[in-house]
C-alpha cells in the first residue's frame, strides 16, 4: 500500500522527467531549425554557383542546366545521375546542396533568381537544341 508521504516523491519525478523531455524538445527543435539554416544558406550559394556555370557551353554547363531543371520541374527534366558522376567535385557537391535545399525550401527555385522563370526557359530550350 502506498503512503501519503511518497506520493509528493512520484509527483517530482514525473515532473523532472517531463521537464527533461520538454528541454530535450525543444533542443532538438533548435538543432533542427540551425540546420534547416544552413541548409538554406549553403543550398543559395550552390544555387548562383551553377547557374553562373550553367550559362556557359561545355559539358560541365550541360550537366548544371540540368540539375537546374530537374530542381525546377522534375516531371518534364528527370535527373538522369550520371550528371551528377560527370561533374567536377565542387559543382557536384554544389549540385546535391541545391537538390537538398530545394526539398527545405518555402519557394521554387526560380523564386530565388532575377527572372528566374525566363532563366529556366532558356535552360530548357538550351537542352532541347542538344536532345
């Protein structure tokens, strides 16, 4: 049979234990959103990196147009991964932090670039003229 004295001992426990689950929460919530940031941070930079690349015509430009365009629209430019094999390092990993932002982010990729829209117009009609 339990005492009258222990209950307030079982109510102090239940207390930290609950406490310690709110403080591990919201720390975890806190990780997640510092990540989240760079993430973004790291996924933008990427971004101007390969369109400033993606605007010239040799095959490193190719493969980043296409990054570009499967990030902007998926069903009508799938990403093929051998794209991602033929790329330099530095613009391969640019490329997997734009593909990672992209799933984080609040707005289309286009949303982030000066005429964005028109830039991956032209993208496209680009990888028609070499299909």
């Amino acid at each position: 049979m339990t005492t009258n004295h222990s209950m307030p001992l079982v109510t102090q426990r239940l207390r930290e234990r609950n406490r310690q689950a709110l403080e591990a929460k919201i720390a975890a919530e806190n990780e997640a959103e510092i990540q989240c940031t760079k993430v973004t941070v790291a996924g933008l930079l990427a971004l101007q990196q390969l369109v400033e690349i993606a605007q010239g015509d040799t095959h490193q430009p190719q493969h980043c147009r296409r990054v570009l365009l499967a990030v902007y629209n998926s069903y009508a430019w799938p990403l093929n991964l051998t794209s991602l094999r033929v790329l330099d390092d530095d613009l391969r990993r640019a490329a997997l932090a734009v593909i990672e932002w992209s799933a984080v982010s609040d707005r289309e990729l286009h949303e982030y670039l000066p005429d964005g829209h028109e830039l991956m117009q032209r993208f496209a009609a680009i990888e028609k003229e070499e299909q």
